[in-house]
C-alpha cells in the first residue's frame, strides 16, 4: 500500500490511508471519507452530479486523481451551507421552488450555482444555462432548477 | 499505480521525467480520469503537471503568441489570451463544460492528440510551434510533426509539453464546429479560419474529418486569388461555395458512432462557406 496522504476537505484535514493511488476524489471522499453528497454516477465528466470546488474552482471530482489534490482546499456540497444544520441561501431556494426530484444531481447543481452567483450575482437566463450545461437532470427538471438559481440570486442580492 | 508525483515547478517536472520516462503526465484529467476511472489505463507512474506556475503563463513574444501547456480553456476565453488569439477562445467556448473547461489544458488537448481536440485545428490555422522540453533539451515543431496519428504524437519518452506558439496575424479568425447540442459536445466536423490581410493568405484547417488535422491548402491557395484584399469587400457567394467544396475535397473522413463520412464532408463544406463569410464581411466580428 502507497504512503497515507492528507486531503483538506471543508476545512478538516483528513488522511486517506489504505487507498490505491488510481482513485478519483470522488471516490476518496465517498468511499475513504464518508462524504457521500458528492454523487457519482457517469465518472466521465459528462454529468457533473460530483462537481466540487477546489481552490475555489468548479471542477468534476471524478477527473481528479485524488493524490493530486493534497494541499488544495476542496469544498463539498457539505461545506456550502452556513452552518452544520443550516441550508445555504441556493439550497433553500431548490426547495421552495421545488427544483428537486430524485436528488441525484442536485448537489453538483448546487455547487455549480454557488459558484455562478460567486462570480454573478445577477445572472441572465442564458448565463444560467451556460453555467449549468454540463449539470444533467434526468428527471428534466430544468424549468424549476433556472427558475430556483433566479431565487437564490435574488435573496442573496437583497441580504446586506 | 506505484506513486504520484504532483510537480510544482517546470524542473520539478523535468527531474520527475527524467528520474521515470515512462511516466504518464496528468495534466486537467478530462482525458486520462475517464480512461483510469474505467480501468483502461493502469499507469504505474504518474507525474502531475496541473500546478506547475511556469506552463499555467501566456505572452507575446516577437508578434508569436506563447501559450503554455497548462493554460485551460477557461482561462483560453476569459483573459487577454482571448484577444491575441480569438479563434483558441472560440474553440476552447465549444469545449465541454464549465468545470470541464476549468480543468483541460492546451497541453493536454495536445497529448491527447484526438482528431476531433478542438484547438488542433486553430494551432494549425495559426502555424503553431509545439515546444516540447526532456532529456534531449527543448525540441520545436509543427502539428504535422507532432500529431502522428489518431492519438499518437511524435513526444519521446520523458518528453513534456511546454507550450504552443501561435502566429498573430492582422485578420479575423474563426472557429466552427458541428455537434448535437450546444455543450459538452465531441465535434462530429470542426475548421478554423484565419485571414492574414499582411501576407494576403487564408488558413484554414480541419478537425474530425481525418487521422490528423489537415490543412485544405489547395483551397487556401484558391480562395487567396479570389479575394479583394485592397479593397476589403467581401467575398461573394460563388466563391465562398465554391471555397466550401474545395475545403471539403482535403478531408477524409470516415463513418463511426459520432457520424458518418457523408454527413462530415458536407459539414465541412458549409463550415468553411460560413468562416470565410464571417471573415470576410464588412461587419463586426461574430460569436461562433
């Protein structure tokens, strides 16, 4: 077995040890970490439903080697909310609006739109498809999911 | 897989090579995770070259545009490099996803060497220099001598990819692509266009319509003596059909699961009728 190695996830420093260095991060933080709102389901990259963050940067987390991520900061969609039984601002917003099915994409969806009102807090609907076009929902849900990122930008421009 | 070597420097990830030339290098993973995730690749050694400063930097030098290997598509659209090299920016737009875009690289669009890697078309309009660096020191080529094959390149053993450096001509450039839907699309036919009003040329090369990506030299060399260039009219409709069919005749393509030779070679034909219209109207510059 490879040298244990240390993943900062949500801001815990956790070791991954007894893993075989071809893992994903999606797999390490579901299977090693017991992180499992991170979905795995094409592991191509075509779906999105494991996006994360790293280092603040929208990426799928089945094309990440997960060795390779020691030392970035990873974000789940467990370290979106504001607090440990709190939902955020965008997650509160897929519920009203209910943008939620079967689940199964809706945490990438979720990470992908907190880093959408990151960088545009006022998004037109086409910045919304743009930004979310690598995110598939199955259950064709899509009307509801735009018009929730719409919600969700709107409380969050009205907080102070 | 025996270890992971995630470089944080350019001699990093030389000592790392030369220490194991048979190495895979992982750059943004889009190519290689989906290939390990499905267990068809076993890579024993890996060398990680994502965060290494000196390939994430482009510059000018000398009227070339240098982009490193590591520069994403991400950052091909949304910085400066966006206007040295429009028709990078417009292929890189065509590109997967967001979080795809925000991971693949140049360099590993390079590595990958798939007929159908969307900036291989542009790296050739451009006459790009693919600059590679090992244990044999810094080796300089162009696409043709880089992209063997489908999927086979010409690096060695212990070889990296630095960086590709790109023509900057006076002109506009397009790039194309046909596929079934707007995003996360493998192009089914893709061409650049790249007018250069100082040399009085047209460039024009082809993706996913071969085993490489060929330029349709015949067609450039036509197309050149049918344009007004003191003038800047546009072209008219015979010649841009006709630029079409010529462009279409230095393609090959063959039927697979993404689409059939028929289909491409017609694809390609209007692909090119439409870059030299865009190119050549009086109007401003349009979205892809």
């Amino acid at each position: 077995m490879p040298d244990p190695y240390s993943l900062r996830v949500n801001g815990v420093d956790c070791e991954v040890a007894d893993s075989d260095l071809a893992e994903s991060l999606l797999f390490v933080l579901r299977e090693r970490l017991g992180l499992t709102g991170t979905k795995n389901a094409c592991t191509e990259g075509e779906c999105s439903s494991c996006a994360v963050l790293i280092d603040g940067v929208l990426t799928c987390s089945c094309l990440v080697l997960a060795a390779t991520a020691a030392g970035q900061e990873i974000t789940t969609v467990e370290g979106l909310g504001d607090g440990r039984d709190e939902l955020s601002v965008v997650q509160e917003a897929f519920v009203h609006e209910g943008a939620v099915q079967c689940g199964f994409c809706t945490p990438g969806l979720i990470v992908a739109v907190h880093d959408l009102l990151e960088a545009n807090p006022e998004p037109s609907d086409g910045d919304v498809r743009e930004a979310l076009s690598g995110n598939l929902c199955r259950c064709t849900g899509y009307g509801r999911i735009l018009a929730a990122v719409h919600s969700a930008a709107a409380t969050k421009r009205s907080q102070p | 897989m025996s270890d992971v070597v995630v470089a944080r420097s350019l001699d990093e990830a030389r000592e790392a090579l030369a220490h194991q030339p048979d190495a895979t290098v992982l750059a943004g993973g889009t190519d290689l995770m989906v290939e390990i995730n499905r267990g068809l690749r076993r890579p024993r050694h890996v060398v990680g070259v994502a965060q290494v400063p000196e390939l994430r930097r482009w510059h000018i030098a000398d009227n070339r545009v240098v982009v490193g290997a590591g520069v994403t598509y991400t950052e091909m659209m949304t910085t400066a490099l966006a206007d040295a090299a429009p028709a990078l920016a417009q292929a890189a737009r065509t590109v997967g996803s967001p979080p795809i875009r925000n991971a693949g690289t140049l360099g590993g669009n390079l590595g990958t060497a798939s007929p159908a890697g969307d900036t291989l078309p542009v790296l050739a309009a451009l006459n790009a220099e693919i600059v590679v660096t090992g244990p044999d020191g810094e080796r300089r080529m162009g696409l043709d001598d880089f992209v063997v094959g489908v999927k086979q390149t010409s690096l060695r053993p212990g070889e990296l990819i630095v960086a590709a450096e790109l023509d900057r001509p006076t002109g506009r450039q397009e790039f194309l692509k046909i596929g079934p839907r707007n995003a996360m699309v493998i192009s089914m036919a893709g061409l650049a266009l790249v007018a250069d009003h100082d040399a009085r040329t047209v460039r024009c090369a082809l993706g996913a319509v071969a085993a490489g990506i060929p330029r349709a030299r015949e067609a450039e060399a036509w197309v050149a003596e049918q344009i007004d260039w003191a003038s800047g009219a546009g072209v008219d409709d015979g010649v841009a059909d006709e630029f079409g069919q010529r462009v279409a005749a230095a393609s090959s393509p063959i039927d697979d699961h993404r689409s059939t030779a028929a289909y491409r070679r017609h694809a390609v034909a209007v692909l090119a009728t439409r870059a030299l219209k865009r190119a050549f109207s009086s109007g401003e510059a349009g979205d892809a």
